[in-house]
C-alpha cells in the first residue's frame, strides 16, 4: 500500500496507510497521554486518554482507533483537547487512593505524570468518598496487586490472555467495582508474569520482589543484555549506589528490541540480577586460605612455570567473545590447550517456544564462530587445570587447579576472584547469531579483575 | 559567547570610589560609635551568658533537633517514602523500608536515621514530608557526643523526642 500524507499540529508526516494514528504519533514524538495502548497489545480503546482533535470532525477522537487518511489535520495540543484531557484524567484518577507516598510505581507512574502535563485540577470528591477495593493483595509469581490504584486499561489481562494465553487474570464487577482479579483460589502462575508489572501504567501491579527496596528515581538504568540464556534479551540493569555502600543491582527491566525479545522477558532472567551480588568470591584463596592478591598472584606464576608442558584452560561459555578471544591467545602463547565442555550448559526444560532458549550458555554461539574445542579428550594429562568460571571445573581431575571465580562454592589449589559480566564489557552472541554490545554497568568501589587482566598478568609471566 | 556567561556591570569605578577614604571613613564612623556607646554603659550590651543562661527566644518555628511524630494509635506516622532523603541536600538520612505487618498500613521504616553532624538544619526534610511524621520542633539546639556514631541518631532515638510545643501527633489528613 502507498503511503499517504498527513498534517500533525502542523507538520508535514508521511506514513504508511494501515498504521494506527497513535503508533505514528508515538514514532514521531508527539506526546500523547495513553493508558490502554500499548504497542505489543494493540489497541482496546478503554482508557479515552488518547484524544486527539482531527480537522472536519466534531468531537475529539481516540488516536488509538483511528487510521490516518490522505490529507488528514491532526491536532495534539489546543484548549479543547487540553480541556478533554483534563476531564477524562478526573475520571480516571476519581476512585484513586493517592497513597504515592508508599507505592512503588510512584516516580515512573503515568498517572503522576499526566496528572502534571494534564491535569492540575482540584479534587472534586472527598477522599471519603471514594470506593475502597482490596490492598496488597499476593497474585503469586512475584506480582502485586492494588485494586484501588487500577486504571482498567486491561493491558494485564490482554497480555494473559493474548500473549501467554494463560487467561489467569481478568476484570470483574461493574461500574466503580470493577476490579483486576484472577479466579477465585487461582493464582498468577506462567513463566512471564512478571512483565505485567512493567505493562502496568500505574501502581496497581508491582514487583514483590522489588517491593520496597528502593525508590525508583534514585535509580540508573543502563541497557545491557540478560546472560540467563542464549536468547540475548535486551535488558536495563537498574542499579544506585547507596551513600558508604556499594553499586547494587536492584532490578532488570525488558528493554525493547523487536529482533529479539520484542518488549519482554521471562521471569528467571528477571530475577537473575540477584545472582550478581550474592555468594561473589571476593578474596583469593591459596591451599584453602584466604591471602592477599600479591601471595596469590606469586602463587599462580610458581604453579604456570612449574606446569609449562601440560596447561589446560578452561574457559565459560560465559564470557564475552572479546575475554575468549583473549584467551585464545594466551593459550597460543602457554602452548595450552583452550576447551570449552557444553554439556553443563543445555538445560532441555528450561527452554520453552518463545524467550527461553535451552542453551544456558549467554556466549556460546560465539564458542562455535571462534572455533573453541568443546571436547577435551579423556586420555590426556592435566599438569594444570586453569578455570575461567566454568561450571565442569569440579568434576575435571588435575595435578594442580587453579580457578577464576564470580561465585563462591568450588574448591580448588588456588581460588581467585573474577569481576562478574556486569563489571566488564564486551560482546555476547546470541544464539542467531546476532552480536550485542554490553556495557559495564556496575562500577564497585574495589574493582575486581575481569579475564582480560587475569590474562595481561599471565602473558606477563611467560615472558 | 557561552549562553551560560552573564556580563554584570562593575561597580565602583567612579573617583570617589577609587579613592576609598570616604568608604573607609563611614566604616570606621559606625565602629567607634558603637566602641563609644559600649565602653561608656558595659552593661546595656546584649549578651547571653551561655550555658549557664539558657536561651528563651526559641519559638515554634525554629528548626532545632529532628524528630519522628506518632500516628494517633501511637504508632509510628513515617511511612518510608523517601521524601526526605530525596529532598536533603546533604544526604544525611538514611532510609531502610519495610513491609508494615500491623494492618495499619503498607510500609513502614526499618531503619531511620539522620547523620546529624552532616546535616546543615535547613529544613526541607519537614518540608517535603507528606505525612508529618518528620519535624524539627524538639527546641533541641545542642546534641553533645563522644564519639561519630552518636550523632547518627536511629529511629527508636527520633521517635522518643518530644516536641516542644504542643503539638505531639501526626497531624496528616487533617
């Protein structure tokens, strides 16, 4: 189909014929108040916030439901769709409790912001008056429900219903107690539940798991990639560095890459930001001692020159391809032999049709692009076993191990702390093949070394 | 030029300003006047004898030593929103929230406590609090210690201070 012209607040737009308006005003940057919208649900047209002035007709029209026409005049800003606005928000907001000083949407609520672009009116109804519905209400999967604070634009529903088309939630009642719900004695219960909390305009739905930790706008966000499987999810790490303490990561949030993951992620990803600061190996450890980093980096070049026949390196399919690619090289240089065993990593009822990919492994496409051995022959004799936090590393016999390890719990001659991925950057693979850029996200106060510098330190000893 | 620069015009360029006497001599005028005035009647001089005389002019809206106000049930009014941290231009308090079990309401504070040698009185914790549960009107004006950690005052520590003039709860929603 051709595309056609039309005229927003005065600019000139070309746009394709079958696109809805709100989809083309959204695009273009035009500020448009929605609630129900949402570009991976579609339109349902309930929440009216949307209106939108359009030349030759009488009232203000929903921008979600309308289609663009050869020559149409759109209007977004005016007295009369600014007024419409402000009383369609009156409405939405009339049931509300106000209670932003403990909900945890405050902050990135659309209703707080609208209510500041829009709205700016005084209360017509006593708090008094307002309908009482259900608080904090355990919906299971993580998830928090308000009834109160709901705004019934169904984007929750929608997404049970439409996407996971699991249909746990729905809206019952009528009029003032309609509410959000699921069946009596059911519970919320798939493998994405979590992304409607992000789905959720206001703070009827929340992340329990996030509950309270912290509030949002001290937080930074900074896209990077999920490493809970092969899928390469787009994600933000929200992270803040408290006063005398150090960056925490507090959330992930779906970042949207329609390649990829469209606007979601699954639940295990999600909630894999925990696993960045619990049980982290911290300090070195020589013959199950703690010692400090220059006893443990002498110990390590007396172990290399002792074993400089009958090195193998061990590297996890973890890393980013510019640490493999390091390693490649340093095993050239030690004359080691570099594997990378697989197995560990494929997880069968992890992996589901759409985001969850049985390959565990964040990088291991990249393994296969740079031609990393995968097998790593029975007969042979390890003089030293040298491990980048592979998960094998336990069950490989060797005259001397050395480990570099994110977490804490395997036991070794020689045990060293490794920055974890959200401390370093690089490349991850994912399993089509496509290459994302992570950046470095967390910045502790005492840096851990990542593989490139464990690797600098090495190729310093050989030579 | 940078957009951010302001040009302000300079003063005193004119003769009599460069000359400086004139300046110099209202100056000095004004100090001798007083020199005069106190060494002739020592005891018309306005002074407090601290500690010993304690000050009286402290009224309702001096910003003296926090603390946190009660709910009517006597429970505590702060619900953790972090208003106040947020507000704080110094950074001094310092906020753990929790789940609030008692029914009363949803969150609470888990920890609360304000740096007090870090904290510069101005006030906007007060200001910012939406539901009264932060006020500066203990009349508290001297917190002695021994140590740093003293002034770090906890929650249980703000919540004991009274206030000093009258007015003991929350008064949010009202």
């Amino acid at each position: 189909m051709s595309d056609i012209t039309i005229t927003v607040d005065g600019k000139e737009l070309t746009v394709p014929r079958d696109e809805l308006l709100i989809k083309i005003l959204n695009k273009n940057n035009f500020a448009i108040p929605q609630f129900c919208y949402h570009d991976a649900l579609g339109m349902d047209g309930n929440c009216r916030m949307c209106m939108v002035e359009i030349e030759g007709q009488k009232r203000p029209q929903i921008a979600c439901n309308t289609l663009p026409k050869e020559g149409m005049e759109v209007r977004t800003r005016g007295e009369k769709i600014d007024a419409t606005r402000q009383k369609i928000l009156e409405l939405e907001l009339i049931n509300h409790p106000v209670d932003c000083p403990i909900c945890d949407q405050a902050g990135e609520c659309k209703l707080q912001d609208y209510y500041m672009d829009y709205g700016l009116y005084d209360s017509n109804i006593a708090k008094s008056d307002k309908v009482h519905q259900r608080k904090h209400i355990d919906l299971g999967s993580e998830v928090m429900l308000d009834q109160e604070r709901c705004v019934l634009c169904a984007r929750c529903t929608r997404f049970t219903s439409d996407i996971t088309k699991t249909h746990e939630l729905g809206i019952i009642g009528r009029g003032d107690h309609a509410c959000v719900s699921t069946m009596p004695g059911k519970k919320l219960d798939n493998a994405y539940a979590m992304n409607v909390v992000d789905l959720c305009p206001v703070g009827a739905l929340t992340s329990k798991d996030f509950r309270f930790k912290q509030r949002v706008w001290f937080l930074t966000s900074t896209p990077s990639i999920c490493h809970g499987c092969a899928k390469g999810c787009n994600i933000f790490i929200d992270h803040n560095r408290e006063k005398y303490k150090d960056d925490t990561v507090y959330r992930f949030r779906p970042r949207e890459n329609q390649q990829i993951n469209g606007h979601f992620i699954c639940d295990t990803g999600r909630l894999s930001y925990k696993e960045l600061q619990e049980k982290r190996q911290l300090e070195s450890i020589f013959e199950a001692e703690p010692v400090e980093m220059d006893v443990a980096t002498s110990a390590l070049k007396t172990m290399l020159k002792m074993h400089l026949k009958d090195i193998v390196i061990l590297a996890s399919p973890e890393l980013y391809k510019e640490e493999l690619e390091s390693l490649m090289r340093l095993s050239e240089r030690l004359n080691a032999t570099l594997v990378c065993p697989m197995e560990s990593y494929y997880d069968e009822r992890f992996g589901d049709d759409w985001l969850k990919s049985p390959q565990r492994a964040a990088n291991a496409k990249a393994i296969e692009q740079l031609g990393i051995s995968t097998e790593l022959s029975q007969e042979q004799h390890i003089g030293l076993l040298m491990s980048f936090d592979h998960r094998d590393f336990p069950e490989i016999k060797s005259d001397h191990s050395v480990t570099f390890q994110t977490h804490i719990g395997v036991d070794a001659d020689l045990i060293l702390p490794l920055a974890a991925y959200s401390e370093v950057a690089g490349t991850l693979v994912n399993e089509d093949g496509i290459e994302q850029w992570c950046k470095q996200v967390i910045h502790r106060k005492e840096p851990l070394y990542s593989v490139r510098e464990w690797v600098r330190l090495l190729e310093g000893v050989e030579s | 030029m940078d957009k951010r620069i302001k040009t302000v015009p300079r003063y005193g360029t004119g003769f009599k300003d460069r000359l400086y006497l004139p300046a110099i001599y209202e100056g000095m005028k004004i100090t001798f006047k007083h020199l005069k005035d106190n060494v002739s009647d020592s005891n018309a001089i306005d002074v407090l004898e601290y500690p010993e005389e304690q000050p009286t002019d402290i009224t309702e809206r001096y910003r003296g030593l926090h603390r946190l106000t009660h709910r009517e049930d006597d429970t505590v009014a702060c619900v953790a929103c972090f208003m106040c941290a947020t507000a704080c231009p110094s950074n001094c308090i310092f906020i753990e929230a929790t789940e609030r079990t008692d029914g009363v309401d949803e969150k609470m504070p888990q920890r609360f406590a304000i740096d007090t040698l870090e904290c510069i009185f101005c006030g906007y914790c007060v200001e910012a609090c939406p539901c009264d549960a932060i006020r500066m009107d203990t009349g508290i004006f001297s917190l002695t210690g021994n140590a740093r950690e003293d002034f770090v005052l906890e929650k249980e520590q703000l919540l004991a201070y009274k206030g000093a003039f009258g007015e003991e709860k929350s008064i949010a929603g009202k």
